[in-house]
C-alpha cells in the first residue's frame, strides 16, 4: 500500500494545492516570508501592489517590503537573485529596474555605494544596503588586423564587497 493512504501519512495535509497556489507559497517561501504575515492589514496591502507584478517577481517585492518595514538593510543582489530563482546577479538587477519602471519602487545609491529602496506608494524605505566598491573590468584585447587593440569594456564595473 503507498505511503499516502497509510497510517503513517495521517500527520500530513489532506488538501493538496493547486498548481497556482503553490507557486505563490514556494515564492513566499523563498523570499523568506511566513504564513503568520498574511492576516495583516499592511501586508494585505503589500499583496495588493504586489499582484501587479508577475508571479514570479512578487516575492521579491515582498522580501523588499518586508526589509522596509522592519528596518533591515536593502536586500544584496545576491539575495534578490536566490529570492526570484536565479543565481545572476544581473537578473537581480534588470528585475529591481522593471519594479522601478512599474513605479512600485525607487532605487537610490547613497554617496558611498549602498543601495536603498524606497516602495513609493507605502512610504516606507529600506536601511542602506551592503557597502560595495566598484572594481574596474580589466581590458579586453582584441586583434585588429595584426594589432591589439583595447574594446570598450573598460567602462562596464562589477560590484564587489569589501
């Protein structure tokens, strides 16, 4: 007899989510967000300009507005990627700039490096993220009819702790 009809399942859901559903519990999860978060007023709010994203960006939003609202630091490009699914920390990038064109959010590098997020509607904003420094790309070379000559990559840095 299988496991799920067995005794030993008793313990065990019964209910079974649909296939939408738990997409959403599996994008809380991975943002970090709990069950005991639903039942209140702001984050039915925040559930409400979240639902104006695509599903899988909605955790993101919501990892951020919960760093705002406790007063923790702006999540790291790190974390935003491992939150939406990713390891490129360019994709963690590219979605904080499609939130910011949505006009859910507004992204502000203070004079040192670090990042802060304001979420622009529920006038709350994050601590000042993790100190980065730029580090300069080393110059790519490329053969030009015998000749080395330099690309343009100069210009493209990478961020990198300290």
């Amino acid at each position: 007899m299988p496991l799920w009809h067995s005794e030993q399942a008793s313990g065990l859901a019964s209910v079974v989510p649909d296939l939408p559903a738990f997409r959403r519990m599996l994008t809380r999860a991975r943002a970090g967000l709990g069950s005991d978060m639903a039942g209140d007023d702001a984050w039915q709010d925040v559930s409400a300009r979240a639902s104006l994203l695509p599903e899988d960006m909605q955790g993101v939003f919501m990892m951020i507005a919960r760093a705002a609202k406790e007063g923790w630091p702006c999540p790291s490009d790190a974390a935003i990627a491992r939150a939406y699914g990713s390891h490129s920390l360019r994709r963690a990038r590219r979605l904080l700039t499609y939130i910011e064109e949505q006009g859910l959010i507004v992204c502000q590098l203070d004079g040192v490096g670090r990042r802060t997020v304001t979420l622009v509607e529920l006038a709350r904003a994050t601590a000042p993220g993790i100190l980065m420094r730029r580090r300069w790309s080393r110059a790519v070379w490329r053969c030009d009819g015998g000749r080395r000559v330099p690309k343009l990559v100069d210009a493209v840095f990478h961020f990198q702790r300290w």
